[in-house]
C-alpha cells in the first residue's frame, strides 16, 4: 500500500505555492521510491478542503462553522488518513502589531494540527521551508515581546520532527528562541522545474513584473507606492528600446495593471504552474516583485533583481540574487543593474548549479535522518 503525504499549502491560489510544493514533491520522490508514495494537498486557507467531500468549499468564513462539528475520527481526511504531513514553503512567522495581525492566530494551525494530527493522526509533520513576513528591515525583535507569538513558534517546532527555514531573519528567530537545529536552506521551488521536466530555455525576453507597492501588503511602512509606479513605467519603456522585454503576471489583478503600462505589450498570464515554469525557462533575465519568479528562472539558470517592501524578498540571497528595498529602487538604480544583469547574466549558470546541488544534498540528507521511512 502507498504511504500518503499530505501538502500544507494552496491549490489553484497560488503560483509561487505550486512552486515550493512541486519542489518538495521532487526532493521527497529522489529520498522515498516513486511507486511508495501519493500526494494530496489542503488549500491552508480554508482547512475544512482536509476533510475529503468539502474540496469546494474554499470559504473559511464559512467552513470554520462546519469545521468543529464534524466527526474528526470517522470522516476520511487528508491529515488522519497521512503518513506524512508538511507544511509547504511559506511566512510561516509574522509579527504585525500595527494590523493586529500574527502568525499565532493563523487558520490553520488549530484547526489541522492541533484537532486533527494530534488528536487522531498518526503522521511526522515536517515544516520546510519556513519564512518571515515582515517590515523589509526588520531586526525580528518584534516577535520576542509577543509571548504568544513564541509559544506558537515553539509549538510548532516541538510538533515537527523536522523544521528548516528559507530567509535569514527566521534564522536568527529560531536561533534567538534556543532552536539551534533549525538550518537556513534555499526554498525548495529551486526543484520544481525538474519535478517537471522543464529545462533551461533561449534567453529571449527580459521579464519585468509589476504589483502595487511592490509587495503584497505594506506592514506599516510608509511605501512610496505612486513614485514606484512611475519608476516602473519608465524603466519598462526604457528596456522595450533595447530588449525584447514581456511583463509576467501571478494573477488577473496584476495583469491588469501592468496593461496600464502598454496595452500593445507582451503579457503572460496562465492558470497553469507549468505554463509559468516553461514561460521563465525563456528569460534572459528579469527584474520582479514576485520573488518565486526569481526561484523558478534562477533554477534554470537566469537571474533577477528582486525588487519588494518585505523580508520574503530577501530570501533571494540564499540562491545568489539581489535584493532591493522598494523605496530605493530609482530609475537610475535600475539601470545601473540592467547594464550589470546585460554584460554578466550567463555568469549566474554556475552559481546556481552549486547552490543546487548543495542545497538538495542537504535536504535529502535530513530527510534521511528525519524521515528514513514511512
């Protein structure tokens, strides 16, 4: 019979998700025989899709009111049926005061782990590639004067017989909370493309992506969100005089937004992961709010200026890219680094390929002390 594993993470929601999980489906198909193991996933924010039957039902403002009456240990469910449970590539630790917003008060914590894995699962729950989501110059001392903020982190690293974290400041949180055997690893979207037979492909476009502010929220940080839409307009006409240049977009909003720039431009936009994967394999390079664009072209081989407001953008250091505060991000700046990313992108080819093969020997050896079998 095969061992199941179950995704903690978002179905049909999000492209950088599918990433991180495919990624994680190829490291975990190299560490356990292909015909050993299935897969299924719960979309995280409505937990209720654990619970097989209510997959349509991705409303949590309405599935946590069904949720505490049913039966958890009769009901067929993909966290009490799993042999192994994790959760997928994400910020997992956040600390926002100013919106009253924490990382303790999640969704689905409670509602997966607490009343379904430990009260009647029989899974290892591992938590891979765990990140921060803060103010992008965050020292993480925010987190340590919240006391339910740390008994929730350290939960949930005393639920989990494995914990790795993708971005420096969670490392130093974990570190800072006495969990010294928690490694800094480059998230595992670095693996997906292979997960899908996707290999590097013609330098054609330089790839921008365009979101308001840069981000996804801006965590009380005074952004400078109409300069960097000016900013962006100018660079991109800038770039279209002197490259083949083609705007990829993670959702229907930003699609629309970046028509705004040039509706006769060159746009991508799919509800396919595996349409977004072969569509970066084609960059020469890019500069991209969305930093798992910058995972997903930098495994193949093709570099990127991440350019965001929060500490997910800096998680591209660990594969070698560069990082920039939105606010900083001036015309001039820009084209310094597109002279740069012009005269030395095939330099980055290398790099990868090192961090790669580092990276997933690290990850297939822990998997083998954690998790030698199911």
């Amino acid at each position: 019979m095969k061992k199941k594993i179950t995704f903690i993470t978002t179905v049909s929601h999000n492209v950088g998700d599918d990433f991180v999980r495919e990624g994680l489906k190829f490291l975990l198909k190299k560490h356990f025989s292909n015909d050993q193991i299935q897969f299924t996933s719960i979309h995280k924010h409505s937990p209720i899709t654990s619970s097989y039957g209510f997959e349509w039902l991705r409303s949590h403002r309405y599935g946590r009111r069904i949720d505490p009456f049913l039966p958890k240990s009769l009901v067929p469910d993909r966290i009490t049926e799993a042999d192994l449970v994790i959760q997928s590539g994400a910020p997992v630790y956040w600390c926002h005061p100013t919106d009253n917003s924490y990382c303790s008060n999640n969704e689905w914590y409670t509602p997966l782990i607490r009343e379904r894995l430990k009260k009647f699962g029989k899974a290892k729950l591992l938590n891979i590639a765990a990140g921060t989501c803060q103010p992008y110059f965050s020292d993480g001392s925010e987190f340590l004067s919240n006391p339910d903020v740390v008994a929730y982190i350290k939960e949930f690293y005393q639920d989990s017989v494995l914990s790795t974290v993708r971005d420096r400041l969670a490392l130093n949180l974990v570190q800072n909370l006495g969990l010294y055997d928690v490694p800094l690893l480059p998230c595992t979207s670095i693996f997906a493309a292979e997960e899908h037979g996707v290999l590097p492909g013609p330098d054609e476009y330089v790839l921008l992506n365009y979101m308001k502010g840069g981000a996804h929220y801006t965590l009380g940080q005074d952004i400078h969100v109409e300069e960097w839409e000016k900013t962006f307009g100018k660079f991109y006409s800038f770039l279209k005089e002197r490259e083949k240049v083609a705007l990829v977009c993670h959702n229907e909003a930003e699609l629309e937004a970046a028509k705004k720039f040039d509706p006769a431009g060159t746009f991508f936009y799919s509800a396919s992961y595996v349409d977004y994967m072969k569509f970066y394999s084609r960059a020469k390079f890019s500069f991209l709010n969305r930093v798992h664009g910058g995972f997903m072209q930098g495994s193949l081989g093709k570099p990127s200026l991440i350019i965001g407001n929060d500490t997910r953008a800096k998680m591209s250091a660990e594969v070698g890219l560069e990082s920039v505060f939105v606010n900083d991000a001036s015309f001039d700046f820009l084209v310094s680094k597109y002279e740069e990313l012009s005269s030395h992108h095939t330099e980055y080819r290398s790099v990868i390929k090192d961090i790669r093969e580092k990276a997933m020997n690290a990850y297939l050896n822990l998997f083998q002390d954690r998790i030698p079998s199911l």
